[in-house]
C-alpha cells in the first residue's frame, strides 16, 4: 500500500487514512547492512523495461514537488521510495534503470524489492544503491538534502488530489527518466481509457450514496480528496462529506452517524490487509439493516489499487463502475 493515495495502500488502514492517501503505507526503515544484502541477491528481471532513454534529452529540469530539480544524464540506478512512483517508472518504460525500490512496492512484482522505507528513509542504506535518481513522496527527515549533498538528485511526487495531477506526475517521471514520449502515452490511454468506463456506465435516475472505509474504525475520505474525485465521475454523493468539520479530507465517521446515513454502496479500502468483507461488515451492530448490506452493496477492493494514483487507477475506476451498474439495476 502507498497510503499514499493518500491509497497510499490506504492513505495505512487509519495511518493511511491519516498520512494518505497518506495513501495514500511504507513501514520499517532499512538500513545499510539490509540493503547490501538485498542487492547481493540481485534485482529481479524487469518487466515494463522498454526501449533505453532518449539521452538527448539531458540534461532536464523537472518540477519535484513544487521546486525544480536538474538531472543532468540520463539515470541508470533509480532508487523509488513510493509504491505509486514505482508502478508508473515500470509503466513508462523505464523499468531497465530501477536497481531498487522500497519495501511497500509490490507492482510489478519482479521489481527489485528492498527493505528500505519511504517512511523512514534511512540516506545510507539509500546511498549505498549509488542512484543517480531516487523519486519518494514526501520529503521526510530532510532527505532530499541529505542526499542533495551527496550529489544525488531527488524527484518528488506527492500524493495526488486530482486526475491531473497524476498525469501530470507521469510526464515529470518521463522527463526525469528519459521516457517523455512513453509517459504521454500512459497518460492519454489512462484518460482514454477513464472516459470510456464512465461513458458506458448507466448513470441512475436518483444519484446513489456511498462511504469509502479505510479502516474498521470508519476513518474515510471525502469528495475532495484523489479517491473522492473517481466516484465523483459517476455522480455518486459521499456521506462523509458533511462530517468532515476539520477540511483535512478524512474524517473519522461515528457507527451512528453511518448507520443513519445508510448508503447505498460502501466502498472497502481495507478488504486486504484490514480483513474486511461483505461478511464481516454485516456482523457489525446495526449494520445488518443497511441498504448496502442488504443489497448486495458492499464492495471489496483492492488495498493497493484503492490508495494508489498511477495508471492502475482505471482498473480501481472500473470497479466502481462495476459496483454503480449493479446498484443501479437493483434499483430499477
């Protein structure tokens, strides 16, 4: 999980929530010995390797989180600190010049998975992957000039509160990379691809109501966050969005309030690693007599995909179609 979406995979259940998105999920800190070790073994093939960087493209000034940053050849060793940062490296084509990525990345699974922490980034055991690139989320404990005075240029890419700021993230990974051309096109497929889910998808007389659960103890996320925004595609209305007195985008809702609410669809961010289903949710104190439950309306997604803003976010924008489609015809 990224929790970086902040999805993130939850922004970690509530941590994510919390960090998100924050989620967007990274744990444990690697240090330099553990990271020697991992690169003894070797990295694993790449897939989503494809053609080399365009090196005429360098040197390359890309935004990193707001300022700008200056790589000057193309990377060959990109170090990525962020689950949502390494799926869209790997999508892009520049897979071939990932030699190491963090403990939470688990898509692709043949990248070259380590022990080092995006949440607790530790410089040596970075350092001693000798990257020429290292991308991360956020900028935690001073690393970017911890290893700026290494010489070691740093990307950043925040969690994403809109559909443009993710595409926005694959063009600067592409410039940063060498893959521009390759980035674009990810970036217009997944646009593409979005527009054509949610043109298809029959949209119901009556707008349905959701809750997006990122733990069991009902933290979630409302419309103004990146994962409210893909419901909003289909016109769904989050019941969180009035408890969400702070503004900070996730709230923590009371049993009471939800079961009062009573949604049509609940969304489970946390079906995976949290435990939950179906099955457990209808054992909860009351809510055995919601619409959601009741009609088949509880939907299991996937922890990584539901915290993450990179190209697999279609498929999350699928299975909210998916859900709404069959809403929609249970209601007639």
């Amino acid at each position: 999980m990224d929790l970086e979406f902040p999805l993130r995979s939850v922004p970690l259940l509530r941590s994510a929530a919390v960090l998100l998105f924050g989620a967007l999920v990274l744990t444990g800190c690697g240090d330099s010995d553990d990271s020697k070790d991992d690169r003894s073994q070797g990295a694993p093939a790449a897939s989503g390797t494809g053609s080399g960087p365009d090196t005429k493209a360098f040197p390359a000034t890309v935004d990193s989180g707001g300022a700008k940053v200056t790589i000057p050849a193309a990377p060959k060793k990109i170090v990525s600190l962020a689950p949502t940062a390494t799926e869209m490296l790997y999508a892009i084509g520049a897979g071939g010049q990932v030699t190491a990525v963090d403990d939470q990345s688990n898509f692709p699974a043949n990248a070259p998975k380590t022990k080092l922490s995006g949440f607790k980034p530790n410089v040596e055991a970075i350092s001693n992957y000798t990257p020429d690139l290292v991308v991360t989320t956020d900028d935690t404990d001073g690393v970017v000039a911890a290893l700026n005075k290494l010489r070691i240029p740093v990307v950043l890419t925040p969690a994403a509160k809109t559909f443009d700021d993710s595409y926005a993230q694959l063009n600067t990974l592409g410039a940063a990379t060498g893959h521009s051309r390759e980035a674009g096109e990810v970036a217009t497929r997944m646009k593409s691809d979005i527009a054509a889910v949610v043109a298809a998808t029959p949209k119901p007389a009556k707008p349905l109501t959701y809750f997006h659960e990122l733990d069991n103890t009902l933290f979630t996320s409302t419309s103004k966050t990146f994962i409210g925004q893909v419901y909003a595609q289909f016109g769904l209305r989050n019941i969180a969005d009035e408890a969400d007195k702070s503004g900070s985008g996730y709230p923590q809702l009371s049993a009471e309030a939800l079961v009062q609410s009573d949604p049509d669809l609940i969304f489970l961010a946390d079906a995976g690693g949290g435990g939950q289903s179906a099955e457990t949710v209808a054992k909860r104190p009351g809510w055995d007599r919601l619409k959601a439950v009741r009609g088949g309306g509880v939907v299991a997604l996937d922890d990584d995909i539901a915290s993450r803003w990179g190209p697999r976010v279609v498929d999350l924008v699928r299975a909210v179609a998916d859900a709404v489609t069959r809403a929609g015809a249970a209601k007639g």
